[in-house]
C-alpha cells in the first residue's frame, strides 16, 4: 500500500521553490501540532517534518502550484481546474462542464489553455 501524498505551504514563507512542498504521510512528517493563532479555539495543524514546519495547502495559489503536474490549472482568479476531467468547454459563457453536470468559469485571457478540448454550448 503507498503513502498518501499530502501537498503543504511552508509556515514562514520565504519565496523560494520549498514554500510549497508535497509530502509522504509515512517518510516525511515526525508529528503534528496544533497553532491557535490569536487564541482562537480553532487551531491549525502544523506538520512537523525535515524540512520544516508545514500547513496544508489551503489557498488557490497553493493549488495551483503543487497540483500543476497533475494536469490542474488556474482558469479564472477563484478556481483551479483539472483538466483532464472537463466533459466540454461553453466558449459563449466562458465555463467549463464537468461529467456530473457542475461547472466553473473561465477567464477570457485563459480560454486558449483549453481550447483544444471539446467545445459546445450548454443549454
């Protein structure tokens, strides 16, 4: 059985290329805490791994750059998208169809990344 991949941002940021990192669940992560920021009763995981201290990716940015190998890409400022399980394309309504019948936007300056997928108009 493989470990379960688990994509995380780094807790001080430093805008370098380990600001986002995906992890192995078994070889990577020694333990995790809890950070309550502000003394909010909700606290935070904080994974405790080699190369630092790491929460789960949980922003679109995050998204977008640890998933973008696995065929996920930014159609519009509040999503990002798997391509690969677009159903079609509503070049008209600037979205994109998905097989359950949900969709999502796409912004007009990126409607050349999916072009070259089926295209029709929903109704």
């Amino acid at each position: 059985m493989t470990s379960p991949r688990i994509f995380c941002v780094r807790v001080d940021k430093k805008g370098d290329e380990f600001d986002y990192m995906e992890f192995d669940l078994t070889e990577d992560i020694f333990y995790v805490s809890i950070y309550r920021p502000k003394k909010n009763k909700d606290g935070i995981f904080v994974l405790h791994t080699r190369y630092g201290m790491y929460h789960w990716v949980n922003t679109l940015e995050g998204a977008k750059r640890q998933w973008r190998n696995y065929g996920f890409v930014a159609l519009d400022s509040v999503n990002v998208v798997n391509v690969n399980k677009i159903s079609f394309v509503d070049p008209v309504a600037y979205k994109v169809y998905f097989e359950d019948g949900s969709s999502t936007t796409v912004s007009s300056n990126r409607m050349e990344l999916i072009e070259h997928l089926p295209q029709k108009t929903a109704q």
